[in-house]
C-alpha cells in the first residue's frame, strides 16, 4: 500500500510526462491490446488508456498485479501486469498518460444519454471528471468519457458483483446507490463524449 501511495504522490506531483516518438521498450506486450496511442486495437473490452492520469493507471496495474482486480474476459492482462517490476509499472504509467485522449465516436441514444448525465452529476461527477477538464490531474477517479461501452459495462459489472475491489468506501457507496437503468444511462453519457 506504501509503494502504491509514493507511486501516486509522485506521478500527481510531476503531471504528465511528455510522449516520445516511440513507446517505452516496455511497452512492447501491452501493444497487442493498448497499441501505441492508447486506444486499443478495437478489442470490446480493452479499454482507451491514453490521457488517463499517469496516478490512476499505476494503480489499476498494481491492483492486476497484486490480484485487486481479475481478468476474466481479458486474462493477458493480468499474466502481462505480473511480470511488470515498480519501475516498470510507472514508466508505463507515465507513457501513456502522457498521450493525448481521443474519443472513438461511438453511437449513443441521446434520451439515456441525457439521463446518464443526471445520474453522473448525481453520483459520479465529484470523482470522475473529463479528460480535458483541467483539474483532472488531481481527480480521484479515472476520466470514463469517451470510453468503450462494452468496457464500462463490464467494469461496472464487475464491481456491482464483487469481482472488482472498491479503491475507496465511497466508490462502493455510490455503485450501491445505482438504480435500475443507470448503468445504461450512465454508459451512454460517457460514449457520448
């Protein structure tokens, strides 16, 4: 938990590293899936990792590596996040934090768009900013617009059934507030960034 926290105070307090031409040696078994701009290679359940904040994706891997989180539908991921050292971890991290955050131009429907927007500004939006807001460097959740839908539905899934680990009571609290419809609410508002 140390090693996650120094991990976190650190990447918040440099901000985003700059991208280089060429992905991190690294890098090299996370592009069959992430590629190199961060937003996968069109595989449902990969979600866009580019723009997300260098903090948060160190955490996501050190909770595949550490078992926090399962990889049911994807298990390379967790076979690809047990080989990564700290130092790996956070250079990745810094990678594709650094790359800048594209929507894929999903379809939505608006009317569930516009009640997933509610809902967002109801439970999420305190935490779960966009990625092109300015304070989303220092937000406690991750940017979920302009992600996937069939990865927001899974991830969703998953931690309304406990196969995802609240990273905060709050996260839990609000995921139990959830009522019928929001998740598809909420997912289409997202997709519609």
């Amino acid at each position: 938990m140390f090693r996650r926290s120094l991990f976190i105070l650190l990447a918040l307090s440099t901000g985003p590293a700059a991208a280089s031409d060429a992905p991190p040696a690294v890098a090299a078994p996370c592009l069959a899936c992430h590629d190199t701009d961060g937003s996968g290679v069109g595989k449902a359940f990969v979600p866009i990792i580019a723009g997300i904040p260098a903090a948060h994706i160190e955490e996501a891997l050190f909770a595949y590596k550490d078992g926090a989180r399962t990889c049911m539908i994807q298990p390379a991921m967790c076979e690809a996040a047990a080989a990564l050292s700290d130092e790996d971890i956070a250079t990745l991290a810094a990678w594709y934090g650094s790359l800048p955050r594209h929507t894929h131009a999903a379809s939505f429907m608006e009317d569930l768009a516009a009640r997933g927007k509610a809902v967002h500004d109801r439970l999420c939006a305190r935490c779960h900013l966009a990625p092109d807001d300015p304070d989303v460097q220092n937000a406690l959740g991750i940017p979920l617009h302009g992600q996937r839908s069939d990865y927001l539905r899974y991830a969703l899934a998953s931690y309304l059934d406990g196969n995802r680990e609240h990273l905060l009571p709050e996260m839990e609290e609000k995921i139990g507030q959830l009522r019928d419809g929001d998740v598809d609410a909420l997912i289409n508002y997202y997709v519609s960034y």
